[in-house]
C-alpha cells in the first residue's frame, strides 16, 4: 500500500474512533462539565475532521460547508421573541412523556437513566432546541444550549429565579388546589422535584420506583405528602 493511502485510511480511522467516543459519551446517563466539554470539542473535531477528508469531494464538501453556515446561523443569529407559551409549554408535556418508564439513575439526564432534576431539566433542553430549530429561533436554541451546559439540581431549580418563579407553598402536593396550575408546573423540596402534566397528574424520575412515573392525585406517594413550593418555569410564564 502506497504511504498516501496508509495516512488517508489513519486519518479515517482516527475520524472512526473520534465518533465512537462521541457516540460513547452521548449515552453515558451521567454529564459532568467535563464531559459536556469534551462532547463540544468532539463535535467540532468530528465535524471540521470530515470537511477535511471529504475536501476533495465537491459536492460533500459544499454540502458540509452550507450546514456549516446554517448552524452558525442558527446558533449565533438574532434572537425573536416567541410569546407562543402555549407551544412550549404542549412541547414540553410531550417531552416529558417521552421520558416515561425510564429507568432512574442518580446524576443521570437521558433516555438509558435520569433522575428527577435531570428529567424537568433534559425535558426543557429537549423542547427548548426543537422549537429553536422549528420556528428557526437563535434565542431559544442558545438558551437550550445553555440549560444544557449548566446542571442544575432540584434545590438549584427550586432556588434560581433565572429559571423559575415561585408561586405558592404547599402543605402536600395532594392537598393542591391544581386549579391553579397549568401543565409544566413544578414541584420541589429541595431533594426532589416533579413535573404536573394536566389532569392531577404528574411525572417523576422516583428513586423508589426506581423509574420515571405518572402518579394521579392523591396518591400514597411519601413525595405527595410533604411539604412543596410550587413553581413555574420562567420560559412558560405569560408575562415572560
């Protein structure tokens, strides 16, 4: 084999090994900084890596380079403002059922484990970016983007008013009026945190059950009997 040959195919092996890694880290359950860091620098690495391998290859190459500016745009373009709260707030009902029946694991944010923090949290990145892209909306993409980034657990949620409001104080989730909740609402103690999803019903990664559960109100559930604050996330409030 000629030396070109045997330095093409190592540079496409490396590529080969750069995705696996990749793919390896995006279903790790558990995202640290640092593996949100590396996930970022691999997807550049993949990206750029197959742009100078196919180079040669006209039509790849103007195709990677027109995603490549779409991306760029979608990321870093001008934000519009979206007052389709009722939008999001569907999307992420929808998001969060999806997650139903996953197994929990504690510090986890994905479909192979999650656990409560994780599951309100990657709901919203998940809605987050997918109306960002659909309604082709830079703002909501980086704020996706940006929730992704910075973990937060169930006292951070409950404490960070950047990202929810307070609207009341409960004795028990089951002595709630839900009257006065919309769908997406949240509640939390600090230890755990749960998402209502409509019709006293709500969704939780249980550490007991040990997965993602909908429980209807009231319920003999040590979660539906404590004390709770009740919240709102800021990205489905009206006044927003």
């Amino acid at each position: 084999m000629e030396p070109r040959f045997r330095k093409a195919n190592t540079r496409w092996r490396l590529w080969a090994a750069a995705c696996a890694l990749l793919i390896a880290l995006a279903l790790y359950p558990v995202s640290t900084r640092l593996i949100r860091l590396s996930t970022v620098i691999l997807i550049g690495s993949v990206w750029s890596g197959l742009l100078f391998l196919t180079w040669r290859m006209p039509i790849v190459r103007w195709t990677l380079l027109i995603l490549s500016g779409f991306a760029t745009a979608l990321v870093f373009g001008p934000a519009r403002d979206d007052d389709d709260t009722a939008s999001l707030r569907a999307g992420y009902q929808r998001r969060l059922h999806a997650y139903e029946g996953v197994r929990y694991y504690w510090g986890g944010e994905n479909l192979l484990g999650i656990d409560c923090s994780g599951l309100v949290r990657r709901a919203m990145v998940d809605t987050l970016l997918a109306r960002g892209i659909a309604t082709w909306n830079p703002g909501l993409v980086r704020k996706g983007m940006s929730m992704w980034w910075n973990d937060t657990s169930a006292l951070e949620l409950q404490e960070n008013r950047s990202l929810t409001a307070e609207l009341l104080q409960v004795q028990s989730v089951n002595s709630l009026d839900h009257a006065l909740l919309q769908p997406g609402d949240l509640v939390s103690n600090g230890v755990h945190i749960m998402a209502y999803i409509g019709e006293h019903r709500w969704i939780e990664a249980d550490p007991e059950k040990e997965r993602v559960i909908i429980v209807a109100v009231p319920a003999n559930n040590g979660w539906f009997q404590c004390p709770m604050t009740v919240l709102r996330w800021g990205h489905l409030s009206e006044s927003r």
